[in-house]
C-alpha cells in the first residue's frame, strides 16, 4: 500500500516536473507584466525564418492553451486518485480538503519555479466554465419531492438568513472598524457590506463536498443544500447593489437606491427562476422530438442547461438560480421522454462533470493560495470575520428555525440546527467574488481576498473534518437507505391520497392539498404538452417503482451468477423494449445524492456491495433463492447466447448493432434441442416455491417474442408457471425457462453457453425429426395462447421465425413423448403443489 | 371566545369528546364550523352524497367526524403517557390501525389478496392491465406477508411500515 503511495507521488511528481518545465518555459517568454491567468500569456510571437525544412517543430505557442488546460485538469483528478489510494486518510479529511492540501503542494512548487503565481483560480474561470456543471447536476438531480416540500424552510433561509449574515458581519465589523480593532484600513461601511455580502453566502459546492461525505438525512441535507443554492439570487443582488453603492459614494445613497435595490432582488431572484423554468420547458419540449436521435439527445441537455446559466448571466440575473431551476423543472418530463440509455447518459456524464469541476476547483483553491502578493494579514480583521461568520450564522439559524417550527409539521430540532448552523460552510463562489472587485475601488482587496480565503479553508477543512464526528455525537438522524420496498411505496401513496382527501374535507389549504392541486395541473397539461405520448402512457409511480424493483433484482442475481463465476456474460445491446438491458455499470458508481428515494429513476442504485443478492430475497429460504438464480442463470444464458454471436458493427449514429435471423432461428434449434435433453433429466424434486410475482404483461412479451426471457420478473415466478399454465402461457415460462436447460447436466451448475456444443453431441435424440413437429406448430399459436394474443399484439416486431416459439410454449401440444408423458403436470389451473418436477423441471433443470 | 362557549354548548358531549380524541375547544369549534358547512341539509348527519364516504357507515354524525380526524392529529411523543388511559386516538399505533382500515374492507383483519387490488386499482392512475395490477399485488403481498398466508395482518402491516414515518405521514398541521 505504502509502495503504491510513492509510486503514486512519484508519478505526480513526474507530472508536476513537465509543467514546470513549460511553465519555465513560457515563464522565460512571458512578458514582465505576467499576466495571471489559468493560461500564462506567452510572448513568443517573433517568427523565425526558415532556412531548411524543419522535420518536427516545437509548437509549444500553439497549443499551450488547451495543453494547459488539459494538463492541469489532469493533474488535479491525479490528486484525487492519490489520497483516494488511502482510505483511512479519506475517513477523517472530507476529500475537499486534502483538495486543497495538495494545491498548497503544488502551489508552491509552481512558485518556487517561476517566483510568481501564475496558476490562480480565474473568475471567468470560475464562473463561466467550473460552475455552471455543478449547479446544473444540483438542479437534475434534485429530489424534488423533498425539495418543494421544505421550499418553506429553505427559502426564509436563503434569503432572510442570508441577509442577515450579510448585514450582521458587515455591521459588526465596521463597529470593530470604528472601533479601531482592526488598525489603520483603507474602507467604509459600504465597503465592508460588500465583503459581509460576499462571505456570508453559503456555498453549494463546498456543501456537496462536505456533506457528500456524511450522509445526515434527508430533510436535514435538502435545507442546506437548498440554501446554498437559492441565496445566490440574494448574494447577486447584494454584491451589485453594494458595489454600484460603493461606485455611486456614500451621500448619493438615499432612499430611491435603497428600494430600486429591494426591486432589483425581486426582479433577479423571480427573473433568474424564470428564465430557468423557460428553459426547461424548452427542453422537455425538445426531447419530445429527439426519438431519432438518440445519441445527441443526452448533449441537448446540458447545452440548454449551459445556456440558461449564460441567458441569466447574460440579463444580470441569478444565474445559478436560472440553472438550478431548469434542471429542477426538467428532470421529470426529460427523463420520461428519453431512452432509458439516455437518462443514465445524462445522469453519469454530468455526475463526471460535476465531481471533475468540483475537484478542480479545490486544488486551484490551493494553489492560488501560495501567493504571497495577495496575502495581507490583519488579525483583527481576519480573526473578527472569522468568529462573526460563525456566531451570526448560529443566531440566524436558531431563530429562523424558531419561526419556521411554528408552521411546520415536521419541527426542526435543537440538533439540527446545530448542523445546519455548522453546515454554513463558504467556498469558491465568495473567493470568486471577491477576485472580481475592483482594485482601484476596493484599497483593501488584497485583505479581503486574504481573509476570504482563510474563511474558505477555515469551513471547508475544519468544519468539514469535524462534520462527521459531530454529527456522530450529536446522534444526527441518517440517511435511511433506500430499500425501496413496494408496499411500503404503496402504503405511502396511500397516505398522501388519503391525506389530500382529509385536508379537503377538514376544509384546509394544506401542503398535500396544494400538491394535489398541482398534480392534477401538470397531469392536464404539462404531460400533454411537455411529454411524449408513447412516454406518457408509461408513467405511473407504483408501476414504475414495481419495475425497478424487478431490474433491481435481476440484476442482483446476475451479480450472483457472475460472482459464482461460471457466466461468461456479455453485455448485449438490443432494443429498447427489453428493459432488462439497464447499463448495468452505471448503477455502481458511487451515487452521491443520497436522496433518491422518492425520485424514480434515482433509487435503482445497488447502494450494498454489488455482488450481493437484493434485499428481498434475503427472506426466502436458502434453497429457493439457489433455485432461483439458477433459473435467472438459466433465462440470462438464453440472452446470452445470442450475445455471444453478436457482430459489433460500427455506427456512429444507432448505438444499436443488428441481429440476425439466422442466428436467431440457430439459437432455436440448439435450445430445442437442449431443451429435451433437459426435461429427461429434470426430474428433481425441487419443492414448489411459494407464488411470488407474476410478472407483467409488457415483459412476458418481450419474453415471448426474442424467445429470451427478458423479463427480469420472471425470476420470481415460479408459483406464477402454474398461473400462467392455466392461461395456456405457461409453454411460454417453460419454453423460456427450460432453453437454457442445455447447460445442465445433473449438478453442473451452470454452464458457460460456449459449452452448449458439446451437448449437443451428447444428445441422444437426433435433432432433426424433433423439430419440424414443433415448427410443424408455428401456424397455429394464436390459439392456444390467449394471452399471448394480446402480446402479439402488443409486440413492435415479431420477425416470423421467432413467433415460432411461440408454440414452444404449449408444452400441452408437444410430440415429445416426454412432454407428453408428463403432460398432466402441465395442464390448466395447477396448483402450485411441491413435487411437481415437471414444472421444476421446465422452471430449473437439475442442479445442486 | 364568547362564540366558542356558545357554539361548545350546542354540542353534547363535548367533553368527553374532547378527552377522548384529545383536541382543545377551538379545534372542537374549528371542526364544528366545518361540519355544518359540509352538512348542507342540517340534518345533523353527514352522507356520503355531501363527501365521498369515508367510511363503512352510511352516515357520519359529529362525534365520528371529529373521532376520525382525530386520528390526523400530530402525534405528541414526548408527554408521557398515563397508562391507565385508553391509547389515544393519534398514536402510532391508531393511525396504523385507521389505515388498516381503509384496506381491509370486509373487516376480516387481514388484507387479502382481492382488497388490496381494489386499492391498487382505485390508485393507479394510468391503464394498467388487470395482469399488471395482479403483479404488484402479488408482490406487495410478498413483501409483507410473512407468515405466508396471503394475506397482510395488521401485525404484518405494521412491520411493512416500519421504515414509513407514520406520524409524519398521517397528519394534518392545523389539528395540533
């Protein structure tokens, strides 16, 4: 481990060396004036004249740019995987702050190169390109439910709260000021309203980083984390407000400023909100159309996210609000009208984005703190600011919350706002303020800066170290992990019809009144207007939460084969009906937004290390559960063998790849084939598990139509093949269940499909009379198979040749003299009795 | 106030109504207010036709109106409870019990199989197939049926929810 460390440093020291060289380099070229920036301005301009052809120049002028960009963008995410090398170091620092540790590293190898900075966090930088992904990811990936319910709460704190803070540390320091704490400063009252406005925001970056890393529950974070969003509208029009005040000068404030200023927040605040709210619509409009293009359709998100962000900016209005806001409004019609491969596009590319400009932001936090040209130390001032922040943030907290308990259901406790008060943490966004003064205005910049960044250091690593145990102590209220279950959804929407329906009766304009309103606004028209109509239909939160639940638990039991390590699974791309391919890579990542539950396509996070089983199962017996990975093991191998002959054909434009009706029709054969051999050898006795699902319509389509058993829910129903043998469909589940029987030779467990070929010399029955019969059927499927019609009809494509297995399923009309001698095990309306070992047979095959 | 005491006075039993569902006066009057404005005919009884029904009876009287909205009232976990008393009508344990209620039609104490499927289908706003709607009542019965009859009792309810924060869930702000 500790081997890994120096490599790890040694590496980055190789890194490091390289850019100092180029930095040398341009430092050499650089004009006197050094101007600061994230791109040291070169002055190679002169040209040579050539006198012989050169083979390979030196374009360093060329392509410093981007090559510094990139470079740095590198280095910093090398950083993170340094000290991520070190998990016990993880537990105690929050990651922001070794961030910052190593900026301080490199800041000063950087200056001990060149004697001059010239790496610093640029405010165009800052604004224009590091947040906007943060904020857009806030605002996607905001739980909405918990948002809108608390907006109360988070609203009087974004913005009574914050001017209080502005005005309490502005005003208690210019009293220090008068009262010559502070020693000889170049300043005034405006001025230091000004830096109160900037420093008393709190910040949304540094509350993700921190509070990423110590889970507190949900309404406890989303109050925060909402603050730190919303006060920007009131930081906005602060920080302008004060700055043309200082602009105008002291006497020409009178009372028409002070109210054009109060306008001025409405209008930012209400403006920024609505350009946000306009935007999002333009894109769930948008996405209604991008069904042809599915692979821009993820991009369009973020550019109409970037863009609200530039339009508020561009109109002087809150532009994180505007950006907060449409990814808020958005994600629900978005993520409903696009693919499903789309949404988790969107989802992990902006989760990249916002994590990498989060960490990019820290390390230059660091760096362009070792400059000594900015540092002015001021104890009183420094050490006043401080101890203000803190104090005043606790008094605003304690009484806003006082006031806000008086009206909510749900009061605050005493622990709570203590976190809150201690979650008011400043970061980036005042340090990019504060970079933005004018210096001829401000006398003092450099102080503010100084102190602006000892604040930012200050709540990022002292606060955010001592977060986690203090919340430890205090006994804070976790996050619940999400274990989703379906009654417990189903209860709960229960509850909040029921409690529509008493608010309603006892006459009161409630919270569940107003979101019932609101529900039955956005079903009249948003849907209609914002979504597809295909979309649409789908949408409905049990069902929805339902499907989930059964990828979830598909897809834990694949882990479960491929832990046991006998499925050589490939990943298979197909058509987007079979829901049963869910990327399954995305869901293991490390989801920071801890708030998933009630946002729907959120929760399908495996959140427990990933090869376990799902939850649910845990509650059956052992046997059971074995029995049924296996027969998941079974209706995953029959997709499988298909995968294993997929051509990869390059398309940039279809992320899809061809199938063949070939291979398809030989996948037939050969699982027929298995198939026989199976139902010989199944005669095991496995115990009839008790009925569980019975999956959907939508999937025993699927199911029945790519003759794999796509459906995920299928792996519960066991109880279910005697339902639906009863429906007739039950060849269906034993046609699907019993493909895969091929790899089954009595207590081989599962076998890799790539072995399939040796069964099949071993088959003693000559495949070839066997399967005209079954073909022999392919005319007269509909009959026996009520349901299925229905399916049929429902199906997108149904290449001929496929619809022959359907008849496979009407095991009750099979010429197989085994089928049929076991055929009374099959026929309508079994009930579902223990040793029925024709059905295990069709549902499992043999195994251990 | 002097309207309180007038409009208290009208109703009987108003104390024992008070104690047992644990609002104050003003709630009392507050609710009393509304029935009448709910119960257009005056008939002192309320129908189904003047809200949807809430419940199994035909008609709701005063008494069982409050005694039902009573049972939204925000539980209050830190008075300690005098054993004595009979369990107050908005703990925890009511409200299960209230909501339990509304699935268990037939008042066998358990929810089967065919009561939460009308539930479900009452809940589902889309066209959802009949197929579909079996599924998920299926499941949810998986879910929570631990004894594997079937059928969800109000034990097995009550642990389904365990998670669910019932008291957040099953209250109404004003009645505090």
């Amino acid at each position: 481990m500790s081997g890994l460390w120096h490599g790890k440093i040694l590496m980055l020291m190789v890194v490091l060396t390289v850019s100092r060289h180029s930095l040398a380099f341009q430092a050499r070229n650089a004009n006197p004036s050094n101007q600061p920036g994230t791109n040291a301005s070169t002055g190679n301009g002169t040209e040579n004249t050539i006198t012989t052809l050169p083979i390979v120049t030196w374009k360093w002028h060329h392509t410093e740019g981007p090559y510094l960009v990139a470079l740095w963008v590198l280095v910093s995410w090398i950083c993170k995987l340094v000290f991520q090398l070190n998990p016990a170091l993880t537990n105690v620092f929050p990651e922001s702050g070794l961030l910052i540790c190593i900026g301080w590293v490199l800041g000063g190898i950087i200056y001990g190169a060149d004697k001059v900075q010239t790496f610093r966090l640029q405010p165009f930088t800052f604004f224009y390109y590091l947040l906007p992904p943060i904020v857009l990811d806030a605002g996607y990936s905001m739980p909405n439910k918990q948002f809108m319910g608390n907006l109360g709460a988070i609203l009087v704190h974004a913005v009574i709260g914050t001017v209080w803070n502005a005005a309490s540390l502005g005003l208690g320091l210019w009293g220090c000021w008068l009262g010559g704490a502070m020693g000889h400063l170049n300043t005034g009252l405006l001025q230091l309203l000004l830096f109160g406005s900037l420093i008393a925001a709190v910040d949304p970056v540094a509350v993700i980083a921190v509070f990423e890393e110590v889970h507190v529950n949900e309404v406890l974070y989303i109050i925060v984390f909402g603050e730190s969003l919303l006060n920007d509208g009131v930081t906005v029009v602060l920080f302008n407000v004060f700055d043309a005040f200082v602009s105008l000068g002291g006497p020409a404030i009178n009372a028409v400023e002070i109210i054009k200023g109060i306008i001025s927040f409405f209008v930012v605040a209400f403006g920024g909100s609505l350009v946000g709210i306009a935007f999002g619509i333009l894109i769930s409009l948008l996405t209604r159309l991008t069904k042809k293009t599915p692979t821009i359709e993820p991009g369009f998100i973020f550019v109409f996210g970037y863009l609200s962000y530039l339009t508020a900016e561009f109109l002087s209005l809150s532009a994180i609000l505007s950006c907060t806001f449409c990814g808020v409004f958005c994600q629900k019609y978005v993520n409903t009208n696009m693919s499903e491969k789309s949404v988790n596009t969107v989802r992990t590319t902006m989760k990249v984005f916002a994590n990498g400009s989060e960490t990019v932001i820290f390390v230059f936090l660091g760096i362009s703190a070792i400059d000594p040209s900015i540092w002015v130390w001021n104890t009183g001032f420094i050490l006043l600011t401080l101890l203000f922040i803190f104090v005043f943030r606790f008094m605003g907290v304690f009484v806003l919350t006082w006031i806000l308990n008086q009206y909510r259901l749900v009061p605050l406790g005493l622990i709570e706002q203590l976190v809150m008060g201690y979650g008011g943490l400043r970061g980036a966004v005042a340090y990019g303020l504060v970079f933005l003064l004018d210096e001829n205005k401000y006398k003092e910049k450099n102080l503010m800066i100084s102190t602006t960044l000892l604040v930012v250091y200050f709540t990022v690593m002292l606060q955010g170290i001592t977060m986690k145990p203090l919340v430890n102590w205090l006994k804070v209220k976790r996050a619940t992990t999400d274990e989703a279950m379906l009654a417990e959804k189903i209860m709960n929407r229960t509850f909040d019809h029921m409690l529509v329906a008493i608010e309603d009766i006892s006459g009161q304009i409630g919270h569940n009144y107003l979101w019932d309103k609101w529900h039955n606004f956005e079903e009249k028209w948003l849907f209609r207007i914002l979504m597809n109509p295909t979309a649409r239909k789908s949408r409905d939160y049990i069902f929805n939460i339902f499907h989930q639940l059964n990828l979830k638990d598909a897809m834990s039991y694949v882990q479960e084969g491929e832990r046991r390590g006998s499925l050589a699974f490939v990943r298979n791309d197909s058509k987007a009906d079979v829901d049963f391919n869910k990327q399954f890579d995305t869901d293991f990542t490390d989801m920071p937004d801890i708030m998933g539950p009630d946002h729907i396509p959120v929760p399908f996070v495996l959140r427990d290390s990933v090869p376990s089983v799902s939850l649910n199962m845990h509650e059956q017996d052992q046997k059971m559960r074995e029995s049924e990975d296996f027969n998941a093991h079974h209706l995953l191998q029959q997709h499988l063998y298909k995968g294993r002959k997929q051509r990869h054909t390059y398309s940039r434009k279809q992320p899809v790849v061809n199938r063949d009706e070939d291979e398809v029709q030989e996948i037939f054969q050969r699982t027929m084939r298995s198939r026989l051999e199976s139902f010989k050898s199944a005669k095991m006795g496995v115990a009839q598990p008790k009925k569980i699902t019975k999956h959907s319509k939508k999937d025993q389509t699927e199911k029945m139509s790519n003759g794999k058993p796509a459906d995920d829910s299928k792996i519960h129903s066991y109880g279910d093949e005697d339902f639906e043998f009863s429906e007739g469909d039950s060849a269906g589940d034993a046609a699907g269940g019993s493909f895969p029987m091929a790899a089954y030779k009595g207590g081989a467990g599962i076998v890799n499909p790539a072995y399939m070929a040796e069964m099949d010399s071993n088959e003693p029955m000559p495949p070839m009379p066997q399967i005209p019969p079954w073909l022999a059927e392919a005319g007269e499927d509909s009959s026996n198979v009520a349901p299925s019609q229905r399916a049929q009809l429902r199906l997108p494509w149904t290449p001929t040749n496929l619809r022959r297995l359907a008849p496979l399923r009407l095991s009750t009309h099979s010429n197989d003299s085994f089928l049929l001698a076991d055929s009374p095990a099959t026929q309508e309306g079994t009930e579902p009795q223990p040793p029925l070992p024709l059905q295990d047979g069709r549902g499992r095959g043999t195994h251990m | 106030m002097g309207s309180t005491n007038s409009t208290l006075s009208k109703i009987p039993n108003v104390e024992e109504l008070m104690r047992e569902t644990g609002f104050s006066p003003a709630h009392i009057v507050r609710l009393y207010d509304r029935f009448e404005s709910l119960d257009k005919e005056k008939t002192g009884h309320l129908r189904p036709e003047d809200f949807g029904a809430i419940n199994r009876q035909d008609t709701v009287d005063f008494h069982s109106f409050v005694r039902i909205l009573a049972h939204f009232r925000p539980a209050e976990n830190n008075r300690p409870r005098d054993p004595s008393l009979p369990e107050p009508v908005n703990s925890r344990i009511s409200k299960l019990k209230f909501a339990f209620q509304l699935y268990d039609l037939d008042k066998d104490g358990k929810i089967s199989r065919a009561e939460l499927l009308q539930v479900l289908r009452s809940m589902m706003e889309m066209q959802v197939t009949e197929e579909q709607l079996e599924s998920i009542a299926d499941r949810t019965i998986q879910e929570a049926d631990l004894d594997r009859d079937d059928a969800i009792s109000f034990e097995e309810f009550r642990k389904s929810l365990e998670k669910v924060n019932i008291d957040h869930k099953m209250s109404i702000r004003f009645l505090r």
